[in-house]
C-alpha cells in the first residue's frame, strides 16, 4: 500500500519543484527565444527572466511572487493507496509553510484567507483512473495573472477553423501584456463548455517539444504558434518576435449544434511538476528527475 506519508512528502517536493524550478522545455524555449530576438528591449526582458529562474533554482526559491493555487491531477492505477485526497490537502498546508508557498486561496465571496492555500474544492484534484501499476501525480500551481485572461467562447459550428484561429488572436491580443508574456496557450476544442475549459488546462501538461498525436492537431498547433508569435506583443508586452512560447491543444467530440473553445493563458513561469509512485514506495519524478 502507497503510504499517506509518502503521498503527503511526495505532495511538498511537487509543489517545491513546480514553484522553484521550470520544466527543461519551458527553459528552453525560453532561452531559445532570447537567442532569436534580435532587439536590446526583448532580450533584456528574456536575461532578467532567465536570471530570475537561474536565482530561483540556485536558492530553491519560488521564481515568481505569486505561486498560484494548487490545481492536482493524479491518476489512480491498479494499486492500493491510502486516503490520497486527505494526504494532498495536508501535502498542500505543509508546503504552505515550508516552501513557502504565498498563501493564495480565499474564500469567493468573503475573501477570508485561511493562510493554507486549502479551502473549499481547494487543492483541486482531477482524478483519473487508469490501468497502471503505479499513482501519478501533477500539480499544476495556477498564478492569477495568466489565468484571468483566460476565456471560453461557444462558436456556431459554422464558424469552424477560421473562428478557432480568430478566436486565438482575440484571445492574445486582448491579454496583451498582462499575463507576463511569453505566454503558452492550453486550448480545449469540442466537448462542451465545461469539457472544453478542462482539456485547456490539461493541455498544458503537455511538454511543450512534443506535439499533438493527432497531424491535423499538431499543424494547427504550429500554425498558431508561428502566426500569433507575428503580433508582436514580445516578452513582458514590451515588443518583440516571442509572444507565446507555444500552443498546447486537446479536442473531444462534440455535439453537432455546437463548437465549444476554451483557452487556458499560462505565463513563462509555467509551473509544473509530476511524478509516479510505485507500491514499492519508489518515487518517479518525471518532469524535473531523480527519485
Ligand atoms: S502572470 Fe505568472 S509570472 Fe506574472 S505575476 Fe502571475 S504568476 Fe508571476
């Protein structure tokens, strides 16, 4: 049996890893897009970026003021675990403490902040079933900047193709530069709203160097990342060729009547960390390595 013990010290290096450290495709987009910007104004936003990220790992330091609200996906496999939620939430309060993580989640309405980060529906934590032989666990800390400009537009299906893509641009352009360009787009096309918004986020699980398994998804993803990088918003809104380090996309059939789109906007600190936990009591982590 996967220990609550294990799960919960699992839960605190997750969270220390997303916060403190980006995933190696994230910096190295990052560092590829300072090689490829040519003015002094977007370089020198990408050096402090990179800077900042280099401090932040070196002192294993949050690399952003904000460390978002913790948003979990795990995958339940064919193993027996000890009460999974319970250990998360106290994985989470830990975390809070010891990272330190800012404390970030109020309640709706009040605004009342227990210092925690846990509240109501908060950790929230996706769950999956699957066939494996281990637990996996994403965490995914959301900041508030990226993700209030995020957005979700049911189209006609007549609008198709053309409206995905005008959709994008409205999207990034409205954003401007208010999420802490260069940003990455998580877009969910199909399903219905709710399913939408879901696969947005889902999407951006995804490493950015691999792309969709799907060719026509994977040209639209590439389409969009060479056309709305034309726009010119560039790091931190200040110009340049980098507005978006990439287009992450997942897809659901949907009912024919409609088209439902969601894009989930995530800043260059595009915090993430996963792991698997075998029943041995082994420990996989799988975006930032060694067990
Ligand atoms: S948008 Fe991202 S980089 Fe900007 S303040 Fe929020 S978490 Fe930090």
């Amino acid at each position: 049996m996967i220990s609550k013990e294990l799960i919960v010290d699992t839960t605190v290096e997750l969270l220390r890893q997303a916060v403190t450290r980006l995933p190696s495709d994230v910096k190295k987009a990052l560092e590829d897009a300072y090689e490829r910007e040519e003015d002094e104004v977007p370089r020198a936003q990408l050096k402090a970026i990179l800077d900042n990220v280099a401090l932040a790992e070196e002192g294993s330091l949050p690399m952003c003021q904000d460390t978002g609200i913790p948003i979990f996906f795990v995958d339940l496999g064919n193993v027996e675990v000890d009460n999974v939620q319970e250990a998360i939430i106290e994985g989470v309060k830990e975390g809070t403490k010891v990272i330190p993580l800012r404390p970030n989640a109020v309640h709706p309405i009040t605004r009342k902040n227990p210092g925690t980060n846990v509240g109501e529906h908060m950790p929230y934590i996706n769950c999956r079933m699957s066939d494996n032989d281990h637990i996996e666990i994403g965490v995914m800390p959301k900041g508030a900047g990226s993700e209030n400009m995020s957005a979700l537009k049911m189209l006609t299906p007549a609008a198709g193709l053309k409206g995905i893509k005008q959709f994008a641009l409205d999207v990034l352009l409205n954003a401007g530069s208010k999420p802490c360009p260069p940003t990455i787009l998580g877009m969910g096309i199909g399903g219905s709203a709710d399913i939408s918004i879901k696969m947005g986020k889902e999407s951006l699980l995804r490493p950015l160097d691999q792309r969709h398994p799907d060719p026509d998804i994977a040209q639209l993803e590439e389409e969009l990342y060479t056309t709305l990088n034309e726009i010119g918003i560039g790091p931190m809104g200040l110009g340049g060729k980098t507005s978006i380090l990439g287009v992450k996309i997942e897809y659901a059939a949907c009912h024919t009547a409609s088209l439902p789109v969601a894009i989930n906007v995530q800043c260059w600190a595009a915090r993430r960390a996963a792991c698997r936990i075998h029943p041995d009591g082994r420990v996989e982590y799988t975006t930032h390595g060694g067990d």
